[in-house]
C-alpha cells in the first residue's frame, strides 16, 4: 500500500512539473529578446568609464620611486635607531 501510495504521489509530483515547464516561453523567444551584441557594448562602455576613473584618481597620486635597496636601507637605519633609543632608555 505505501508503495502505491509513493508511486501515485510520484506521478502526481511529475505531472505538476510538466505543467509548470509547459507554461515557461520557450528557450528560442528569450533568447530573441536579448541582442549579445548590445549587451557586450554597454560592457564595454562600462568599463571604459571605469578606467578613464581610475586614470583620474592616479593621477592624483605623488609617485614613490624609491630604489628597493634604498628603501631596505632606510628600512634598517630606523630600526637601528629604535634599538639605539630603546637601549638609551634602560
């Protein structure tokens, strides 16, 4: 009996899917809605705004151009003097 009844609620449950998937627009007429085309170009337009922002907003910045070893340099000098204050201190 619990057999029939899980069979009968299976068929139930599949008859009501196949109604909900007929009722949908087919694939075909989403898909004439939509132009790839169109939406690649405001994309594009999209991010061209983007980077002429960030453009701006770099252009803005003051540029660091320190040399790698002048900066470990720099780097270890103010650590020296940390420790010198530190031992000063004791």
């Amino acid at each position: 009996m619990r057999r029939l009844l899980a069979w009968v609620a299976g068929v139930a449950g599949g008859a009501a899917a196949l109604k909900l998937l007929a009722r949908r627009r087919p694939v075909a007429a989403l898909e004439s809605e939509r132009d790839p085309a169109e939406e690649l170009r405001a994309k594009l337009a999209e991010s061209r705004t983007i980077v002429d922002e960030q453009d701006e907003f770099e252009a803005g910045e003051t540029p660091v151009d320190l040399d790698p070893e002048e900066r470990r340099r720099r780097v270890h000098e103010q650590g020296r003097d940390a420790l010198n204050e530190m031992r000063r201190r004791d």
